[in-house]
C-alpha cells in the first residue's frame, strides 16, 4: 500500500549522506514537498506537483501536510536508556556545588547505579525502557543508540544488552546496541583497571559477539576512569573481535581522547567538551563523527562543546541526548535543540543535520535511515508548524504532530 505525504509547507530531505563542516547548513529543502511511500521505503521526493503528476493519489493513503513541516526522524546517537535506579538526591547535590567527581568519589555517579542495576529483572529493566522509548517517540526519535555499561560485571552487561534486544524487536524504534562495559572500573576491581578490561575482553565480549547482543564497543576515556593507553587496549581487541568503535572522549579533561578515535576509526567520538584545537582538526580530517551532548553540558552547569568550531574547522556533527539517570536525565529533543542552537551557536539547519544524517552516520546507520531518500527507510516526522525555523523559536516545547517509522504512522 503506498502512502502520499503531500503540501508540505517545508520537506527537509538532508540528501546527499552524511555532511561535513559547512554541507551541515545543506538540508536539502523543498518548499511545497511530496513523498510516495511503499510499504515500509521511500520511492519518491520532490514538490507535490511533480509527485501528483507520477503518482496516482487514487490508490493511496494520503496525508495532507498543508502548513506543516516533512523532515526525517530523529536518530539520537548516543543515550543511556537502560538502567536501574535514580539519583535525584546526586542532581541536588550538584545544584548546591559538589562536583561530578567529587559525587564519584564519594559513591555515587556510576557506582550508585551500577548496584541498583544489578538488582534490578529483566521485567523491570525492559518496563522501564519501553517508557522512556515512548517518551523518546513522542519527540521525534525513530533510531537511538542504546549502551550498556551500568552492571560492570557479565550477567549484567548482558541483561542489559538482552533487554535492549528485546525491545528492538517488540515496539517501533530501532535500537543500536552498544558494550560498554569499561564505563568505570567496579569496586571488585579497584587500582586494577587492566585486569578489569582483559575481563571485559575475555570473558564478557565473546559472549556479547556469539549472541549478536552489540555491534559497537564504547569505553570511557578520561581521568580516573580509562587513560588513552588503556583505552587503546581495549578498543584495539574490540575491533579484532568485530566490533565498530565509540569512545567517550575528553569530557571533563583534554586527554586526547578525540585524537585517538580518529585515528582508530571510530564511527564517533562523544562530549568532546574539552577537546583541543588538535583533537578538532583531528577529528575533521577523519571520517568519525564529533558527537555533541548539550544536554549534559546544561545539566552539569559546564561549557558546552565548540561545535561551532568543529564545523568551522571541517568536523562532521552528530548531536545527541545522553539520556542517563546520572550527568543527564532528559531525552528531551526540544530542549536540546533550543541549547545548540542558542548556546553552541549552531544553526537550525546544521541542527537539524546533526540530529538526522550525521547522527545516523553515528551509529552506522546512514546508507538506511537519516534522510528522506529513494530507498531509504520510511522513517518521517511532521511538525505542526510550517517552517525549520519554529524549532528553535518553540523554546522547549514539542512540536512533533505526527511520526511515521517504518512507512506506519505511529504517532498522530
């Protein structure tokens, strides 16, 4: 059955794959814009008159998008979205002064999640994460990355990654899955960080890879928590074992995290808040993607990531949530939207673009998903709104009216 989206005030294709420096502001926009869907892929783009003198609209669904934006679903490349537990108490605590690692230090940060996700069931896990996809839904989301990294140990790690698995296949957003086991060292394990990573290695991954639980590997590269040379350890046997790469870089200090990712050829390095001027040029002479967490900055009262340097200097930008119960706990696309935007200096088409292709890219999903494309999955979002520009202008508030994942409406 074919499907006409039809009238658009604005179609936002973001052809043409994934976007770097400059080509960010390229969104490819058709006033006027049409789509034929068939089945569950796109066939057709361009302005409704051209769709409607090929297509017959007879024989189809038709959705009249008349003062309405078209613009592909949102691929949010980078969250947490598993895991057990709360730390409303730990956020108070920021607010009054403690630091992040002070909070760490003290038993809280990943250790305080870490034990009630390890207590936590697969029915509790997989409950809890089918609400926050929901909610995930609701603002847009068609495609999101999903991480272990809160159990630290085998059976959890893996739980983690089942129910995430689960999930993929029993409601409509696709989920990237990602081993994160080194997220931080467990208790189990202090002073001995390489011990803990030849467990991950050796007693955790092959699992992980037999069962086909995870195509990425992530490790978390700063002070305290994972060095470059322990990181490159690590990241080297993932990617013998057949796993794409991620890395949590240089967040809180400049380790030279970004440098490293671009030079193994990761598929992203993510925060980057503290990235130097060396990691960026880096970074854009590579094919890894500068993945922004504005979210987290705001969240942590920190400076934001110079995303508008890095796509000065030539970077690809992906910007995602970095929904976690800890440094972030929002998956809130508005309001990362209105944060790039106002705070990072970013333009909404440049935006929009980390939010879609560049994300897809990612999280190795841009030949299929990112854009409004022949071909390509018929994952589509419409605004109720007839322009970009009332993305940034509704500060915070939602304005996606409609969803389509997979050519099926599922929201609206």
């Amino acid at each position: 059955m074919k499907t006409i989206i039809k009238n658009a005030s604005e179609l936002v294709t973001c052809k043409g794959g994934v976007k770097y420096g400059k080509a960010m502001s390229d969104i490819g926009l058709i006033h006027d814009g049409a789509v034929v869907i068939d089945d569950d892929k796109i066939v057709a783009v361009g302005t409704t008159d051209e769709i409607l003198s090929k297509y017959d609209s007879g024989d189809a669904i038709v959705i009249n998008a008349e003062g309405k934006t078209v613009m592909p679903g949102f691929v949010d490349s980078h969250t947490h979205f598993i895991f057990g537990g709360y730390r409303a108490d730990e956020f108070s605590w920021r607010l009054k002064g403690d630091s992040y690692m002070s909070i760490m230090e003290r038993g809280g940060g990943i250790a305080s999640t870490m034990k009630a996700t390890r207590k936590a069931s697969f029915k509790e896990l997989y409950d809890e994460g089918l609400s926050r996809l929901k909610r995930m839904l609701s603002y847009g989301v068609t495609t999101v990355e999903g991480k272990s990294g809160y159990g630290l140990d085998k059976d959890t790690e893996i739980r983690m990654l089942e129910v995430m698995k689960a999930l993929d296949e029993e409601q409509p957003v696709d989920i990237v899955r990602t081993y994160l086991g080194p997220h931080a060292t467990p208790p189990e394990y202090k002073d001995r960080n390489m011990d803990f990573l030849k467990f991950n290695v050796e007693e955790v991954m092959p699992v992980v890879k037999e069962r086909e639980l995870a195509e990425f590997a992530d490790i978390f590269t700063e002070k305290n928590v994972f060095s470059i040379e322990e990181s490159e350890y690590y990241l080297k046997k993932a990617h013998e074992m057949g796993f794409k790469l991620k890395v949590h870089a240089d967040e809180m200090y400049d380790l030279g995290g970004a440098g490293m990712a671009a030079r193994l050829g990761a598929a992203s390095a993510d925060h980057l808040l503290m990235a130097s001027d060396e990691s960026i040029e880096a970074l854009s002479k590579s094919n890894t993607i500068a993945t922004l967490l504005p979210a987290t900055a705001f969240s942590l009262g920190a400076e934001y990531a110079r995303g508008r340097k890095m796509i000065d200097m030539g970077a690809a930008v992906a910007i995602a949530s970095d929904y976690n119960p800890g440094s972030c706990h929002t998956c809130s696309i508005p309001l990362i939207i209105a944060i790039s935007c106002i705070y990072m200096h970013l333009t909404i088409e440049e935006v929009i673009t980390a939010l879609t292709i560049n994300g897809a890219a990612a999280c190795g999903r841009s030949e299929s998903v990112g854009s409004i494309e022949p071909g390509k999955k018929a994952d589509i979002i419409i605004l109720e709104k007839p322009s970009i520009n009332f993305l940034p202008y509704c500060t915070g508030m939602n304005i996606v009216e409609s969803v389509i994942k997979d050519g099926t409406l599922v929201k609206g």
